[in-house]
C-alpha cells in the first residue's frame, strides 16, 4: 500500500486464513503509533494492565475475552501476580502482526478507557 503510513485502525476487519501474508512492516508500524499502551515484542503485540486485586484482574480477563469472542479473534491472555494481566496479541494463521490483532488492540484500549483503566 503506498498510503500506509496514513492508515488509520478500522474498527473491525474480516478474520485472516491460512496463507495470508503478515502486515508489510510500514503498515505494522503505522498501527502500532495508534497505540501508545502497546509495545510490539518480535511478531506479537503487547499490553500489560494492573488491577486493584485478584478478582478485578478476572473480570477485566473476562471483559476481553468476551471482546475477543465478539470479534472472534482470541488473544493470549495471562493472569498473573494475583492482579497482572497480560495480553499478547498475533495472528496464528499468518504466523505473525495481521489487521485484526490491530482492531482487537484499539477496541481492548477503548474498553479499558471505559472502565477507567490506565
């Protein structure tokens, strides 16, 4: 694409198949200056939240996965240190960053701005 650096993040996308090719890097890196609270790690989108305690750290998994389900695309989500949640985020059928890692990152920030998460 000749205008990716102006690429903005859709709002949802069709699921990638088996044979897709990743994002070319130019567009990747575009996305990932949409998303501040993101880090990229090798292939894989990141994001780390802290919860107040162990079951605000489950429901916010819960809210995710249930986004996640929505768009039907499925993150890695860990709970971990009774209250850390981690999400990493690549598309398995093209071994790699697609568009609807992308889209799930941006409506994962928008819900963690709705519940008042940094």
């Amino acid at each position: 694409m000749s205008d990716a650096p102006e690429a903005r993040i859709p709002e949802r996308c069709a699921p990638c198949r088996a044979g897709d090719p990743p994002l070319e890097e130019a567009l990747a890196r575009s996305y990932l200056a949409q998303l501040p609270s993101w880090s990229r790690r090798e292939e894989t989108l990141v994001r780390s939240f802290e919860l107040a305690d162990f079951r605000a750290a489950l429901r916010w998994l819960n809210r995710m996965a249930m986004l996640a389900e929505e768009l039907d695309h499925h993150p890695d989500l860990r709970l971990h240190d009774y209250r850390r949640v981690e999400v990493v985020c690549w598309t398995h059928a093209v071994g790699g960053l697609a568009l609807p890692d992308f889209v799930l990152a941006r409506r994962i920030d928008a819900l963690a701005a709705d519940e008042g998460l940094p």
